[in-house]
C-alpha cells in the first residue's frame, strides 16, 4: 500500500510538471549592430524567475536570418517556437482576419454603396480542426540565371498569408458572404470585451538536471534580422582654400520593434550574409515550401539585388588605384563597429545624429576620365551597352577635391554634399576609405574646362594573329587628348585614359597602371594618369599609340 502510495505521487507530480502553466517573462533588446542593407545583429536578454521551474513564454519572436539565431546561458535551454488562441482586448486588434477575430459576434455592416441595406447577423466560427495545411512541394524554383530573377514553382517566398477575402455571417439560419472591399463600415452590435487572437510565442524550457535548472536564470538571445538600418551621409565644407571640414552623420530607421536603452553600432564594411534572404524555419511566420524556395534562390553578379547591396555596403572607390601610403589601421576582417551610445526608439521610429568630424588638408583637381571604348575582345563597345550604363561609358570632366581621411576609422560608402561658404556646390558618393588613405570627391562637372579626344586606327598592313586556333588581328591605334583651361586661375589637371591592349608610347610620361578587370582577358586593360598644372588660357595636346587585339 505504501508502494502504491508513493507511485501515485511520482506519477501526479510528473503529470503536473507536464501540466504547469507556462510563465510569462519580457525579452529585451540590449544591444543591436546596424548595417546599411537594413540587416541587424539584435541581442536580447531574457530574465528567468529562479523560483519557477518553467516553462517559460516570450511574446516577442523574431524571424531571424537562417543559421544565425543562437542562445547562450549558464544552463541547458530548448527552445521552441508555437502559436495559440489567446483573448486580446478588443482595442488591440489590427483586423487582419475579422472572421476569426469576431467568431460568435453580433455585427453590424454598412456597405460603401447607398442603395445597399447595412446588414446585420453573427459572425460564423470557422472550423479549424485539421489543422494548417502545409504544402509538401519543395521544387527548387525555375528562374533564369541570367537575370537571377526567381519564377517559384514551390510557393511564395514571402512569409505570411492574407486573409480571407468574404466575410461569413449567419441570421435566422441563413449564411451570407459579404465581400469584403465592398464594405464601408463594421460595427460590434453586443458588448465585447476581448476577440480570439492567434499569438505567436517563443518558448523556453530549462534543462530536466537540478544544477541546470537552478542555473539557468539569463538567456541571451542573439540573431541577425531585417528591419533595422542605418544611412551615413557626409558634409564637406571646402570654404577655406587649404583645409576642409568633414562632417559624418547617421539616419537610423526602426522597424524592428521597441528599444529601450539599447546600446547600439554602426556597422561599416561588406555585409557578407550568404542567407541573409532566407528566414530560419524557426520563424513561424514561415514554412518548408517557402524555406526551400529561399534556398534556393541565387542571385547572379549582375542581378539589381547584387548591385542594391553593393551600393548600400561598401565598395572601394572605382577608377582609383591601391593608397600604399596609407598608415595600417585596423586588425582582424574589414568590418568597423562604431559605438553611438544608447539609444530608445519605438517601432517606427526615425533619429538622426552626429557620428564624428574631422579636417584634412586638401588640392583641388580637375579630373578627365575617358573610358574604355573596347570591351575584352578588343571589339568596340556597342550603343545599348552605353545606354545601360551610361556614367560608366561617360567621357567627362569634373570638379572634385583630393584629401586623406581625417576620421579614426574608415569612411563608408555613402552620399557626401559639398559646400563652400555656405552655398550648396554638389553631392556625389564617397567610398569606403581608410583612415589616411587618400580619397577623390567630385564636385561637379566642369563646365569651363574645354577637352577633346579623339583616336583611330594608324594605316597599314594589320596583322593576323593564331591564338589557340582562334584568327585575330593586331590593331595599331593613336590617339590625341587635348585640353584648355578658360578660367581665370590655374588649375591642376589630371586626366584619366583607359584602354585595352599594348602600349606603344604616349607624351608627357603618364602614369601606367594595370586594371584588375583586364586579368582573364585577351587584351590587357591599362590606364594612363597624367598630371598637369594648365595656367588660365592655356592650352595641351597630348598624343599615345598603342595596339589591341580583336576577333574577326
């Protein structure tokens, strides 16, 4: 009887463990790391009550980026992640899904057109008793990758789902669906207090060994998620004639949810997240089909998602060669986390602030570039390549101003506004520079800067060429650069001239450096810089040859 007795005490003590109500407990975001492509890397701190054994529920759960949600504490923690009907105020509610939320409601509805009666009846409870249903067609998605567009075969990769287009009543026996757009307005006819909700809940359940569970009081949640971002903007004022003031401020967009007190980073450097479109399957505001579709998705280097995260992470300054004179800066990967102190933003929330300022002494320059004008086969480059990307294929001159980073840590891609006593003189991109490696702002372009360049194809025999069985011929080719300064003060000149090919000679030994672009193809892809001090009215002529392979 005594065994028996004691059985039955083990057996209700466990049934009430499996039993015991779930305690409530806050999340709160204490730290967040903000790069410019809208991803964040959000640490949270849960509190657990060390009087209850749990488990433990969290209202807030995120939809963290696939493999980057982790949990860390003093104890073994499970984690899981579920959704329930729970009665929510009835102020509270957002109206995604009337059916569901006013099932057993009285209602009355009043429609957008006058010659309709309003009509009035309860709202039906919609049978759930199968549960979700889940599609099982994982099928990579179709898209052209070419164009690195996805054509999903297998579901949406969106998250989520829309609500029900017909709203269902029933008075006196009779059903009525009511097409939603058509109404104007919905009111509750009998008191109502609260409506079912389905609420989404992180849960968290210590570890069955004693030491564990008497451990286990904090969690610390950390993953990377979007809705969160910062945008970097810089004012130059070149008012002085030797020295610049440089100016660095931050816009910060929360759409993340609340932050209270939060410490936050701005995170500088190439936001390297391989699956950062994808949401981990922990989310429930996912499933399987779309998880698979995500995964698969891939996005070619030339597709607008690429160029979308190449503009808002950081890319070094095009058209610029290496700043070895540039003192080492930093240790470990080429990412800076800038610490702005804390910060409470509500969801939706803007601010902007000041991040850091800086001087640098500074040359004016006008800057020439002209193009290449052949792609890698030495063929000319054809009009809708122009047409596609036309400041690449631009032959222009500007304005622009010279000068190493003041700042202690490095400058990131972002829109700079120059302005010179207290006028506004243009704004262009700055990229990703170092501290003290040297930086080219354009200004504007200059207008009263005469050039003309012109080339053709020396006259001769062309010779032919067998490479790998395949027939080119050895193009000879001169050109002439000519410049004029028509302002009244001097200016220091430097023209750029890429090309493809071999070069013969060129007048006033200009600089040569090699393209990166130019290492897998048949020609070489060369840049010359020259270097020119033009007084007002003056006026230079410069000639160069060289010789480039093209396919027949």
């Amino acid at each position: 009887m005594r065994a028996l007795t004691a059985l039955i005490v083990v057996v209700c003590s466990f049934v009430s463990a499996a039993v015991a109500d779930p305690v409530q407990v806050e999340s709160r975001i204490v730290r967040v790391g903000l790069f410019k492509n809208g991803l964040a890397v959000v640490k949270r701190i849960v509190e657990l009550p060390k009087d209850s054994q749990g488990p433990f529920e969290v209202t807030d759960v995120p939809d963290p980026v696939h493999g980057t949600f982790w949990i860390q504490s003093n104890g073994e923690i499970t984690t899981r992640v579920t959704s329930r009907e729970v009665e929510s105020p009835l102020d509270s509610m957002v109206g995604t899904d009337f059916q569901r939320e006013l099932a057993g409601k009285r209602v009355i509805i009043h429609f957008r057109e006058a010659n309709l009666a309003s009509l009035s009846g309860r709202v039906v409870e919609v049978a759930d008793d199968d549960g979700p249903a889940w599609s099982r067609t994982y099928e990579p998605p179709s898209y052209n990758p070419w164009y690195g567009n996805p054509y999903d075969r297998g579901g949406s990769a969106m998250p989520g789902g829309a609500p029900g287009r017909y709203l269902v009543i029933e008075n006196d026996g009779r059903r009525t669906y009511v097409d939603f757009s058509t109404v104007a307005l919905l009111s509750v006819e009998e008191p109502a207090d609260a409506v079912k909700r389905r609420k989404n809940l992180l849960i968290f359940t210590r570890d069955k060994n004693e030491n564990a569970r008497a451990g286990a009081s904090t969690i610390a949640v950390t993953y990377l998620s979007k809705g969160m971002t910062w945008a970097p903007a810089y004012l130059v004022d070149v008012s002085d004639a030797q020295t610049l003031a440089l100016r660095q401020q931050a816009v910060i967009k929360n759409e993340l949810g609340d932050v209270q007190e939060a410490e936050l980073f701005l995170i500088s450097g190439f936001p390297s997240v391989e699956f950062g479109h994808v949401i981990s399957p922990l989310s429930p505001r996912t499933n399987l089909t779309q998880f698979f579709a995500q995964l698969n998705q891939r996005f070619g280097e030339g597709s607008s998602v690429v160029r979308q995260q190449a503009v808002m992470g950081n890319i070094a300054a095009p058209m610029e060669g290496a700043d070895l004179a540039a003192a080492p800066e930093a240790e470990g990967v080429d990412l800076h986390y800038e610490p702005i102190g804390h910060h409470t933003l509500t969801e939706g929330d803007s601010i902007m602030l000041s991040v850091a300022s800086g001087q640098a002494k500074y040359e004016r320059i006008v800057e020439w570039i002209i193009p290449d004008t052949r792609d890698a086969y030495g063929r000319m480059i054809e009009d809708y390549r122009r047409q596609q990307e036309p400041e690449k294929f631009q032959d222009a001159v500007w304005d622009a101003v010279r000068f190493r980073n003041p700042l202690k840590f490095p400058l990131t891609t972002a829109p700079a506004t120059i302005v010179a006593d207290e006028r506004f003189n243009g704004q262009r991109t700055i990229y990703w520079t170092n501290p003290g490696e040297e930086a080219t702002l354009k200004i504007t372009k200059a207008l009263s800067v005469r050039t003309r360049h012109s080339e053709q194809e020396e006259e001769g025999v062309r010779e032919v060429i067998d490479m790998s069985g395949r027939k080119l011929r050895k193009v000879p080719v001169k050109g002439e650069l000519i410049t004029k300064n028509q302002r009244g003060e001097p200016i220091t000149m430097v023209i750029r001239r890429r090309f493809s090919g071999e070069l013969i000679e060129a007048d006033g030994s200009p600089k040569t450096q090699l393209l990166e672009e130019g290492v897998y193809s048949i020609n070489r892809r060369n840049e010359l810089v020259w270097t020119l001090k033009l007084n007002p009215g003056e006026e230079k002529t410069l000639a160069y040859r060289y010789s480039v392979l093209a396919y027949y």
